[in-house]
C-alpha cells in the first residue's frame, strides 16, 4: 500500500464498507458536481466525493461531466468548445427545467474547500494526456494527493502514463474483464482496489476464488450501485432501484456479501443508515 493511501485504509479499516456519492448528493437546488452537492453528501454521510473533470477551450479545469451540457446549462455543444469566460457566466438549470443561482466551479476551488475534508475521486481526467498531469500536478501543488484517488480503465496508454509519475498516487482501474487485472499486476501498476463494473451475475469478476484472491492483496472491491441508464447496468441490477423499491437485502446487502467494500450510490444516507444497521 503506498504512503498516501494511509487515510484511505484507516477509513477502510473503521467503517469496512466506504460509500461514495455519484457526483455529490443533489434535488431540488442543489446541482450535481456542485460544492453544495459535495457538502451535502458529507453532512448525509459519504466517505468519498465523486466529481467530474472537464477542460475549456482555453485550459481552464472545470467541475463538470461533459455530454451533459444540453440537460445542464443548455448548451448545445461540447463543454471542451467553449472558453472559460463563457462558461462562467452560465447558471445551472434545476431538475425542473429552471435556471438556477448556481455556475460551474473551477476545479481548484472546489478542492481546496474540501481540503481535508473528505476522500475525492476525481472521474473523467484521464482522457487525455495533457488534462491528466494537469490534475495531478494541481492536487499534488495543494498537497491533495492523501485526498484524492483517480479512476481510469487500464490502457496501455494510461498505464503508462501512471508508471512516468514519480509521486504516490492512488489508483483503482475500471475493470470489465479478469485479463485487465492481470496486465496491470504484470506490469507492476500501484493500485489500493478494483472497480468492477458487470451486467451478469455470472460475470468471472464475481468468482469467490477470484474475489478472495484480490482481497487477500489488499485490494478495495469498488461497485457502483447507481443507475444511470437502464439498458447499461454497471453491477447486474443489484442497484439503488432494487435496494430502495425491493428492499437492501436485493442489492446493496448482495454487493456487500459478494465482497465488495466500496458503493458508489445516488443515494447516500440510505445505504448509510442500512450499513450502520448491518456493521
């Protein structure tokens, strides 16, 4: 385990199953990827903030999904089109259809306001190499990197990418088959967990055998239970829609029996209040 990884295995050691929140927790008038949306979360109780990572035209680092554009500011180009002086004087359209009070945040903001405050992973950062060692060079200016773990399927590309950072930083790969698991042990890539993301229960991710094996490494077994379109689901329907209509023994508790110790949720104090229950 590396050295900065500390504060993410003392929380893992003291609350045994870590909950993240899909881009903050938000209704109403408190937006996705948001600070209020972060704060928000925390006060629910999530131990982990998930946020989104976009870059403007002109290299400014940006809290925001991009492809969302129409649904939130109601654009109808790409996010990386546009300029920094552009985006920041929009404001955020509410679930309603209404124009909020609320602009995009600039990364750096928002970071140090969380400083200390909370595990971050920092999504949709490794899409290219430029806006990668942007971030990483941000977080560890601010000394962030004990805060901050960075997702991203394991390419040969961006594997490569992980093994030129001389600084400790804390990995977890976005992980569709076995075969990726392998390569990146093979080729020696740091990693404190695994995202597993699988629409079958029959899926290789989920053999004992297998799911032993990784924890026996040390690994955090990391799955989303959101739902974000039906069609694609990211755990095999044991997800937020099961756990809150069907009961949590459904989903959460079966993610949570298969081994898994990280959940990514949109729904962060109910699977708080269930994990409390069980531990």
């Amino acid at each position: 385990m590396i050295n900065n990884a500390e504060v993410f295995t003392r929380k893992m050691q003291q609350k045994r199953i870590l909950i993240c929140a899909h881009r903050g927790s938000f209704g109403g008038g408190i937006i996705e990827n948001t600070l209020p949306a972060f704060n928000n979360a925390l006060n629910l109780g999530a131990d982990i903030i998930e946020m989104d990572v976009s870059r403007t035209k002109d290299g400014e680092l940006f809290i925001f999904h991009d492809t969302e554009e129409k649904r939130m500011l109601n654009l109808d180009r790409n996010f990386t089109t546009y300029n920094s002086e552009e985006i920041e004087k929009l404001y955020y359209i509410n679930r309603y259809g209404f124009y909020t009070k609320q602009r995009v945040e600039k990364l750096e903001d928002v970071l140090k306001a969380l400083k200390n405050k909370a595990l971050i992973n920092l999504d949709r950062c490794y899409r290219e190499e430029s806006l990668f060692f942007e971030v990483i060079n941000m977080i560890d200016r601010l000394n962030m990197l004990d805060q901050i773990i960075i997702k991203a399927p394991p390419t040969k590309i961006f594997c490569g990418w992980l093994k030129s950072i001389s600084k400790p930083l804390m990995f977890i790969p976005i992980i569709t088959n076995v075969e990726q698991v392998k390569y990146c042990e093979a080729n020696n890539i740091d990693m404190i967990g695994l995202e597993l993301v699988f629409n079958d229960l029959r899926s290789p991710l989920l053999d004992d055998k297998l799911i032993t094996e990784w924890k026996n490494k040390g690994y955090a077994l990391w799955a989303n239970s959101l739902v974000i379109d039906d069609k694609y689901p990211l755990a095999a329907g044991l997800d937020d829609y099961v756990s809150i209509n069907d009961g949590e023994e459904a989903g959460w508790k079966k993610l949570i029996d298969y081994g898994f110790t990280i959940i990514q949720t949109d729904w962060v104090y109910l699977l708080k209040k269930y994990r409390d229950k069980l531990l």
